[in-house]
C-alpha cells in the first residue's frame, strides 16, 4: 500500500476580460463552455506506508478547451506558455498519473477540488477509467480536524504552523504542492 498524493494546476477564464477586454466578442465559442477548470498540470508523489517518497510525477497539459491562458493563472503558477504548447493531452497526462497507482494504493489531495476537476475533466474528454481511484484521501480535512481547526486550513497555513519550511514561491507548482502537502501529512 502507498499513497499518490496529487496536485493540479488549472486554467480558467476568471477575470480574463481585465487582459483581454474584447475575448468573449472575438471567442464566443468561450460563454458556452461545458468546463469551468480546464487541468494543465498534474504534479504526483508516491510515498510508502512511511512516507518514504517512491516515485513523482510532473506534467504539463496542452490546454484544448480554453485556448487562451489566462495571464493571472501564468502569474500564480510561474507556468510558461511554451511549457504548455509541448504539453501532452489530457488522457495522456491521466494515463501517466494512473500508472502510478497500484492495487490498494490511496490517492489524496489537498481539498477535494483536485479529484472533483479529474472527474470533470474525464467527463468532459471521455475519459472513463476511474477504476484507479477506488481510495481517496482529503488530507486539508484530516488535517484540519487533526489540528483542531474549525474552517478549512490553507496549505500554506498548515506548513507555517506545522513549522515546516516551505519556499513560497515553489507554491502553486503542482509537483512541490504535491510534496508539501506530503511533508504535512507526514
């Protein structure tokens, strides 16, 4: 047994009119959208029964659905374009994620969020396998109640009060979230 502790990185359109004032009159294909979240990052650490890290994952997704990334998401994630144009697509980025898991293997995450946008995402791709995904985690919840705390802990909130040093601005990288957030279940 181990767990596959995950991170995503996604893009959406919140707040692009501030970049792109005339985007939903040039894209009208935009307002319609069936995907709020669109993944371009998936960043993985698989760690044994005593945390010893066994194997990660860092990927980049070429975005499809949402051709324009949005500026803010580029700011916050220090992702650059040219890493998303050599991405790979969304099922090969999930193939790669999946293979990771094995047979009683846990994945987990820091929030819900990341596994409800993998079903997204899936859905939207028709992407069908989740038979990888038969245990889940939400380790913000465990840690939380572990902690004491009454609202949700923000990662980088848990960090500071575990002590845990943490380089901030690696924050927002799906592959160093996904090791943080190791470090605090740890």
């Amino acid at each position: 047994m181990a767990f596959i502790i995950i991170d995503l990185e996604f893009n959406n359109l919140s707040e692009i009119h501030k970049y792109y004032p005339n985007i939903y009159k040039d894209m009208p294909n935009l307002k319609e959208l069936d995907l709020i979240n669109e993944i371009i990052e998936i960043g993985a650490i698989k760690v044994d029964m005593y945390m010893k890290p066994l194997e990660h994952l860092k990927v980049y997704i070429k975005p499809s659905v949402i051709p324009v990334v949005n500026p803010k998401i580029l700011s916050i994630t220090n992702i650059k374009k040219e890493e998303l144009e050599n991405g790979v697509s969304f099922n090969e980025g999930l193939d790669m994620l999946k293979k990771m898991v094995g047979k009683g293997d846990v994945i987990c995450s820091w929030a819900k969020d990341d596994i409800a946008e993998i079903i997204r995402n899936s859905n939207y791709y028709g992407y069908n396998d989740f038979s990888w995904i038969q245990n889940y985690l939400d380790i913000q919840e465990y840690t939380t109640k572990i902690l004491g705390y009454k609202k949700s802990l923000s990662l980088k909130n848990a960090l500071k009060y575990l002590k845990i040093k943490a380089n901030e601005e690696l924050l927002h990288d799906a592959l160093n979230d996904a090791i943080y957030t190791a470090h605090v279940f740890k």
